[in-house]
C-alpha cells in the first residue's frame, strides 16, 4: 500500500483552536467523522484507518506495516495523515486521526488532561540521553544537584526522564523543590549552550543526542536504552483513538497485531528496514546511520511491557508534579490502556533476533541536519551525511 494524496497535507497550528472543544467532548462520538473513517468496514469488507504520520526514525513499524502489507492482511486500508510532531495531541482531539504511536512520558500529561487515547502496546525501549562534557567534573546524576540543564522543551520526553532520574537520586524537582534549574533551547543550539558553560547538562533524544554526543565529545549520564533503570522499559507504545476503541475494537485490535508484527520484523531487520524507509521517503538521510540507530533499540514488541511502563510513569510522574499528586497509578494505567483477547502479548520471532550493536557512529551525520528535522518527538526524521567537520 502506498501513500496517498493525504501525505502531503500537513495540520496547522489552528488545530489547536479546536482541541478545547473536542477535548470537552471526549467521551462522545462523532457520527460524521466515524462514517468517514473508522466506524465499520466497506464493501470490500476492509476498514479505513487514519494513521498519524510525523517522520520519526522511532515510528519504523508503522513504515514497515505499510510496506509489508501487515495493515492488508489485517483488512485495514491506511490513510496516512501528516501532523507536526509538536501538534500531535491536537490533532488527536481534533478527531483528525485513528491510530498511531508515541512517548508514554510525553502523552500522560495530556491525557490527564482529557486526551481520548488508549495505549494497546509497547513497541521499543531506549531513545534519550542526558549529557555532560566529556571533561565535567559531573560524573553522575547526584551531582546535578544545583546546575542548569538545557532541554528541548520543559514537557520534552527528555525532560520528564531527566527529572525521574533527579528524583530517584534525592535531588527536587518539584515546584515546591526544585533543586535544579531547568532552561530552554532550540535543539540546534543546546550543545553550542553546553561547550559555551551557559548550562552544565543537556537532555535530548535520538537521533540528534547520539550525534551530539560524538560530534561534541559528550557524555552520557543517562542512556535509556543501555541504563539499568530504562533499558527495559517501553517507551514508545501504540495507540488508538478512545472513539475506535468503543466503536470498533476489532479494527483497534487488528491495528495493534499488524504493528506488533512489523516491529518485530524490525527487530530482526534493522538493515532492511533503514533502506525501505529510506528508500520510500518515510524519513529521509543516510542508510548505514539510520541502521545502526535502530540496532541500538530493543523492538521486541509487548502488550504487558507497554502496560508496565505506563503504570510506572504515571507513578513517578505524580511524585515529581508532572502528573497531579496522589494520582493512583494502577487506575490511571488502567483507564489509559486497553488489552484485546485476540492480540497476543508479543508475536513469535520469524527468525531470531538482531542482536543490538554498539551505540551508533554520528561520524556521518552532523548534529545541525538532524536536530532541525526534529521537533517535540523522538528520533527525528532528517539524517544526512554532510561532512565530517563538527559545526559551532
């Protein structure tokens, strides 16, 4: 299935003007919309589905459900719907989407605020650092306590791991303690802020923080994807609108099997999967790099781990203010996720899985060409091979 004339539409910012009122009215439907999407089959007896496009090197399923024919096999016709990264959840309450994925940490703020999805699995660990220069006198995350860490955004996944991460050491990061100082910068210009000393850390995701981190001469403090603490936590799941869910739970379930199948495929491809999604535009930049990206996460998909992980958040969200106080996590977690009878916890390996390779090379990349691809989303869609030469 290819893409279609949709995929070069892009969703303004004016969504936003439209996420109040159809976030108050989240627990309804809308018989129009459903008519046009997800509300039943066609004649063909297939279902049409509205899946959420932002270029991510993260989202490599969703490209390789499409390329397969996962989504086909399902019975699901896929209309990919273009939505900046920044704009994803207002594009969910504007009912403009069915189905797609994302960063727990990034999403349960909003959906405490009324955002009408359900998580139905994990599709892959690892994703975002938190560094230092290689020659800082900072040599763990206890030593934090009273500097300036430049970040994205101060909703910014990377954010909400480095302050989990400040916490679990004693250091406040509350409003009511905060022990450190958070500040914001474009992505292009957190590691020029770091080499300069205007702030003693920088969190990111990958893939600009991986080619930060080599170019730049960092270190890492806090690596999701090999850090004892994250290395087996999901951070990215799949989700379904709340409206699909109630409608047509089967469609919902055959979206979570089709994508579960094609991350295990990447898993066990990664190779492949860079030059398909390369090849056919879903990111754009360097073959190898992109590979050796993906090698470097664990996309052994889980119903049970996305679960866990979202329950988890939802607990140390709470204690850090990110979350309201007292929120109970298992409730949350929950209300938030949905299990389906007939999606397995994981689909079986095909032929064994890829074992994942050393921390990818940034030689080929420059930080610049990929930090400007990204916006408030892990593993950016831009990655070029410029020259070698690290730019100020």
């Amino acid at each position: 299935m290819k893409k279609n004339g949709i995929f070069s539409r892009v969703l303004s910012s004016a969504l936003a003007g439209v996420l109040a009122l159809s976030l108050s009215a989240c627990g309804s439907s809308s018989t129009a919309s459903s008519d046009a999407s997800a509300d039943g089959a066609s004649d063909s007896g297939t279902t049409h589905l509205r899946l959420i496009y932002s270029p991510s090197l993260c989202a490599a399923p969703m490209y390789i459900a499409i390329e397969n024919g996962y989504f086909e096999e399902e019975n699901l016709d896929i209309e990919q719907v273009t939505v900046d990264a920044a704009h994803v959840s207002e594009a969910i309450g504007a009912n403009q989407v069915d189905v797609g994925m994302g960063l727990i940490g990034k999403l349960l703020q909003p959906i405490e605020n009324g955002l009408p999805i359900k998580f139905t699995t994990g599709l892959h660990t690892g994703c975002t650092k938190l560094l230092v220069p290689g020659d800082s006198d900072i040599k763990s995350i206890a030593d934090l306590k009273g500097k300036k860490i430049g970040v994205p955004g101060l909703a910014d996944a990377a954010t909400v791991v480095s302050k989990r991460s400040l916490s679990a050491a004693g250091i406040g990061v509350t409003e009511q303690n905060m022990e450190v100082e958070f500040s914001v910068y474009s992505r292009n210009d957190l590691p020029q802020a770091l080499e300069n000393g205007a702030v003693d850390a920088i969190a990111l995701g990958d893939p600009t923080a991986s080619i930060a981190e080599e170019q730049y001469g960092l270190t890492a403090l806090i690596d999701t994807a090999t850090d004892p603490k994250y290395k087996d936590e999901y951070c990215c799941n799949a989700f379904v609108t709340s409206q699909l869910a109630a409608e047509n739970p089967k469609a919902a379930a055959a979206f979570t099997r089709a994508v579960q199948k094609a991350s295990q495929w990447v898993q066990e491809n990664p190779d492949e999967t860079a030059k398909i999604i390369v090849d056919k535009q879903y990111v754009s930049g360097d073959v190898d790099f992109c590979a050796q990206i993906l090698k470097t996460y664990n996309y052994k998909p889980s119903v049970q781990g996305g679960y866990d992980a979202l329950k988890l958040n939802a607990e140390e969200l709470s204690k850090i203010g990110v979350l309201k106080e007292g929120t109970d996590a298992q409730k949350f977690a929950d209300n938030a996720y949905i299990f389906f009878d007939d999606v397995p916890d994981a689909p079986e390996a095909s032929s064994g899985t890829t074992a994942a390779a050393p921390s990818a090379s940034a030689s080929s990349v420059s930080f610049t060409e990929a930090a400007e691809a990204e916006e408030n989303d892990c593993c950016g869609g831009k990655i070029e091979k410029p020259d070698t030469t690290r730019k100020a």
